[in-house]
C-alpha cells in the first residue's frame, strides 16, 4: 500500500477483512482444537494464503494475520517446533494471499490461548497480573513486528488489564497498533468492556499514545458498534475501528453460534465516525463486500 494506514484514515474509511477461521472452517479445515486456524499455519498454509485472497478480492483493504491464536506457549504444548517461525510465517502468508493490502498482526488476548471461552469474560485477569501479561505477549508481538506487519492488531480485549499491558509492549517496540475491545451495551446505553468497566474509560488510556492509530470494537453484535463507537471516538481521540460478529452468539458451553446473521447497518457506523470497518467472527467474504459497497458506494 503506499501509505501508512493512520495516513489513510486520515482521508477516509478503510474496508477491513472478516472472520479468517470462520473462512477457513468453511473451505473443510478443522478449526476446533486450542490452536484455532493458527494450526494450519504449520499443517496447510496454502489454505490460509487462499482465504486471504478471497477477502482481498470482496474489497478488503487490510489482511489480519491468522495469529489471534498463535502463542509461543500454545504451539509448545501443541508439540510445535519453532513458534516464532511460525508467528512470521503468518505475515509472509497474508502478503502472499492479499498483496494489495495492509497487513495487521494479530494479538488475541491471553484468554484466547487458554481457549476456555475466557476471552469473552476476561476472568483471568483476576488471577494473571500485568507483568505476566506483558511476558505471555512479548515474543508474539516482536515476531510480527519483525516480519513486517504494517500494523499490530490487539484485538477481542476483555478488560483495562490487558489493554494497559499491551500498550507498555507496544511502546516499547514502537510499532502502529490498533486497539480493539469486545464490548457489550447496557440497557442504559452505556457501552462497557466484558470486565463491566466503562468502554470510555479503557479506552482513554490510548490518548497521547503516538504508536495508536485507532480504538473500537470487535467481536460484539452489531447493534452495540454505533454506541461503541461514539463512546470511543469521544474518549480517546483516534480513528475508530469495529468490526462486529454476525449477529449471531457463540455459546462456549455448547460449542455452537446462536442468533440470525447479519452484517448489520455500515452506513449508520460510518455516519458515526467509524474509519476501519469490516467484520469478525461468522463474516464471510460476501459480507465483506457489502461493507466495501457500503464504505465506496
């Protein structure tokens, strides 16, 4: 791309891609065990360059790594050699898949590794204190960063307490991050993180934080994203990303996505300063480019 992605948000909207696993599980690959789509970069990485092209070719712009779930401790216990090895390849293969895009390294939250559904709750950060949470990320954000990722991705963040440990990371690589929590909206309209505390107030603390170039949401319906992003915009005074689930709901219990799909009102999210938009889990490339005819039209 021939520019910076803060440069291009500062001119407009940038169409993001979807649900990489759920694209994945869609094409036959078993995407079930702890190691999520991050096994198939050791076992099929073609598959992952495919479904990056795919996106690509709906109008997307960016190309999130298939790395939310590619830790140097997950692929140790998984048995895999050289984690960092494979944390890099995930960059070559979206260059490969997508290269006419920005390319974002994605950073899943620590409850993503432990893959019990904690992510959504973020209980864990009851028990993991910041200095822990700084170690678990470090190798996987220096391993994207050096491969080249034009962005880091901390993304589906359940709480303050990853955030604030992830933004001491980031600043000390100096590398562009977005940061991206997964929220929910109260009856009273107040937009909150899955720890219960105000979306503002997590979000505040980005502000004057140069390596930031956007905040938002990510994995929530998308009839929560116009509050999310105006509580974001306000708080932290950066360039807003969301990119919602379907519509639908993941029940960890069950294993199974609940709810009617859809890829709700883009036009409403832009009208209220949403810049990177695209979709997460069960957002497919068709709905990618109804987001792009949305984000173009």
């Amino acid at each position: 791309m021939p520019l910076p992605l803060a440069a291009a948000l500062a001119t407009g909207p940038v169409v993001l891609d979807g649900g990489l696993s759920t694209e994945l599980e869609s094409r036959g690959h078993d995407v079930t065990s702890a190691l999520w789509s991050a096994r198939l970069l050791r076992d099929d990485p073609g598959a992952i360059r495919d479904a990056h092209a795919a996106f690509e070719a709906a109008g997307a712009q960016v190309a999130t790594t298939s790395s939310y779930q590619a830790t140097v401790p997950g692929f140790t216990a998984a048995g895999f050699a050289d984690a960092e090895g494979l944390i890099r390849r995930s960059v070559q293969l979206a260059r490969e898949g997508a290269p006419s895009s920005w390319v974002a390294g994605s950073v899943g939250p620590y409850g993503a590794y432990l893959a019990d559904g904690s992510e959504y709750t973020g209980a864990y950060l009851d028990e993991v204190s910041t200095a822990e949470l700084r170690e678990f990320h470090r190798p996987r954000l220096a391993a994207l960063a050096e491969a080249g990722v034009d962005v880091l991705a901390c993304e589906t963040l359940p709480g303050a307490g990853e955030v604030e440990a992830l933004l001491a990371e980031v600043t000390a690589l100096d590398v562009p991050a977005w940061f991206s929590l997964s929220s929910v909206t109260g009856a009273d309209g107040v937009a909150r993180t899955r720890r219960g505390e105000p979306l503002s107030d997590v979000l505040g603390m980005v502000r004057g934080i140069d390596q930031v170039v956007a905040v938002g949401v990510n994995c929530t319906d998308p009839a929560s994203v116009v509050p999310a992003v105006v509580w974001a915009r306000v708080a932290s005074g950066k360039p807003v990303v969301v990119y919602p689930n379907s519509g639908e709901s993941w029940d960890a219990d069950a294993r199974a996505w609940t709810g009617t799909p859809g890829v709700g009102d883009v036009t409403a999210w832009l009208s209220a300063g949403a810049r990177l938009v695209g979709g997460c889990c069960r957002v497919r490339p068709a709905d990618i480019a109804q987001v792009a005819a949305a984000v173009h039209g």
